[in-house]
C-alpha cells in the first residue's frame, strides 16, 4: 500500500484532510511553544544560569557561584557524566525528566540531595578533576563511592562537605542575586492576565 492509499482511506475527504492538517499544526506547535515556554534550548548548552530556569535551584547557584568551584567548573562538569557524549546526553536527559516530574508533582524536598546514580557521577567527577590531588586516596581505595554506599569507604563529600555548594535549602538563601530568567511572557499577555 503507498502512503497516498492509506492517506486517502482514512481521510477520504478534502475536508477531513484540512481538519488533520490543521490539528498537527496545533499539536507540533504548541508543543515547540511549550518548549520554548520552559526554556529547554537552554539545556543544550553548559550555562550555569539555565539551572535557575527552575527557582527552586536559585540557592543552590547563588551558593556555587560564590564558591571556588564558580570559577573553574559549570554545573555539567560536576554532574553528568564525561565518559562519552551519548551517556553524557542521555544522563542529562533522563535526570532533567525527572528533575521536571518531581518539580510538576510538587515532590522536591526542602533540602534536595542527589539521588544514588547522581551522587556515583559526581563523585567520579570529584575523582575526574581532581585525579592528582586524590590519586593515593583513590588508589589505597579509601574513597570509592560504592564502598562508602555500604559504609566501608568514603565519598568525597563526607569530608568536603561545604563544596561546592554549602548547606542549602529552599530558605538559605533568601536574598541572593541570582540571574532569574526574565519571563518569555510577552507583556501585552501578562498586563491580560493581571487585570
């Protein structure tokens, strides 16, 4: 069967043809504005700022960004992994997927940790980074983040506690300068909806 037989069989008439044109139209549209809405050109980048797309992340950037880790490393280098570029994107992808379902089920802690594949990318970026600085330490295998999962090793954060982001919660922060994204609200919409 060729494309314009089936085409024609379930659209047998020029005005049901229009009506499907016209709702894919809809649908791939509002889908490339809900996108545009929530910023996710943003992610394909390595900018810190698109992290604060979601306010909840405003003290835990205000807090990187005042560290020694602000100044040589964006957030991408802390937690995806570098092993090569399609676990890179596919790491990024699934943890910004669920980073987006907990933030719509309203499901984020006051004070939000990494969850365990997270914590084990970031520690073998703290090993990454810092190869030289922690090679005996990594060798001798006194920190190895699944060991210290079973409590007989050490993760690097159990010693660098206040790196690089301190201790944070939704209210550690309350007056930080943080580069909040302005609003792709146009603002003859937003003056409609504040009357």
């Amino acid at each position: 069967m060729k494309v314009k037989e089936i085409i024609n069989r379930w659209l047998p008439s020029r005005r049901w043809k229009r009506i499907a044109i016209t709702l894919s139209g809809l649908i791939v549209g509002g889908g490339l504005f809900f996108l545009y809405m929530l910023r996710a050109h943003t992610y394909l980048g390595d900018d810190p700022a698109a992290c604060v797309n979601c306010h909840i992340m405003g003290p835990y950037y205000a807090t990187w960004m005042h560290s020694s880790h602000g100044r040589d490393a964006t957030c991408n280098d802390c937690h995806v992994p570098h092993e090569n570029a399609v676990k890179k994107w596919v790491f990024k992808g699934m943890d910004g997927m669920r980073h987006v379902a907990v933030f719509l089920t309203k499901g984020e802690h006051q004070v939000i940790q990494a969850n365990d594949e997270s914590a084990e990318v970031i520690m073998n970026n703290c090993i990454r980074c810092h190869t030289q600085l922690n090679t005996e330490f990594v060798s001798t295998g006194r920190i190895d983040y699944m060991r210290a999962q079973v409590g007989e090793g050490k993760a690097c954060w159990d010693c660098h506690r206040e790196v690089a982001h301190g201790q944070n919660s939704l209210s550690t922060t309350p007056d930080a300068l943080v580069p909040y994204p302005e609003s792709p609200t146009p603002e003859w919409l937003r003056k409609m909806i504040n009357k």
